[in-house]
C-alpha cells in the first residue's frame, strides 16, 4: 500500500504539471486542462489526507466528503468555460490568450 508521502509526491507532481501547462501555454483548452489537473490534484490531496487520518481506527470521510463538493463546483466550471470558450471561438475564430485583447465584440 502506498504511504501518505508517495500520494502527496504524486499529487504535488500532478499540481505542477497542470500548473506548468495554465503558465506556459497559450491555448485556453490547454489552460482549461490544466487548471483541472490542478483540482484533481487537491482533490488526491483531500483523499490522502482523509485516508491516512484514522480516527478510532477507520479513516476521518471529511476530506472525501469535500471531494464530492469540489467535484459538483468543477462540473459547473467545466459548463461554464466550455461555454465560453467555444463562444469566444464562434465569435473571433480564435482560441489563444495571446490574440484576445478585450471581451468585447
């Protein structure tokens, strides 16, 4: 079984990934992406940290409880900035940060 180290390892190099990917791309789907490796990463976080604290001798649900509610705000955000995204790309006919200059018409 895997320790709470090797999960925290594993979700800081999750973090860093999707953090490297909103920081150093360009394309608002890859920024998009990244921002959800990013939540999934705090939700193996949240997990972890949940399993590993045994109270009375079965893991503490709190922190997988949370999951659930992270999950339920990052389907609304998928809607959402789908949402716009493919709007701006209707619109422009462009998908880079680079190019948008306002948010009006």
């Amino acid at each position: 079984m895997p320790s709470l180290n090797e999960f925290l390892f594993f979700s800081g190099l999750l973090f860093a990934i999707g953090l490297g990917g909103v920081l150093l791309r360009r394309s608002l789907i890859v920024m998009f992406m990244g921002l959800e490796m990013m939540l999934a990463a705090a939700n193996l976080t949240l997990v972890a940290f949940s399993r590993f604290n045994l109270q009375n001798g079965l893991p503490d649900y709190d922190g997988q409880v949370l999951v659930f509610m992270v999950i339920t705000v990052a389907a609304a955000e998928v809607a959402v900035g789908l949402a716009i995204i493919v709007a701006l790309f209707r619109t422009r006919g462009i998908a880079h940060v680079d190019e948008l200059t306002s948010m009006r018409n």
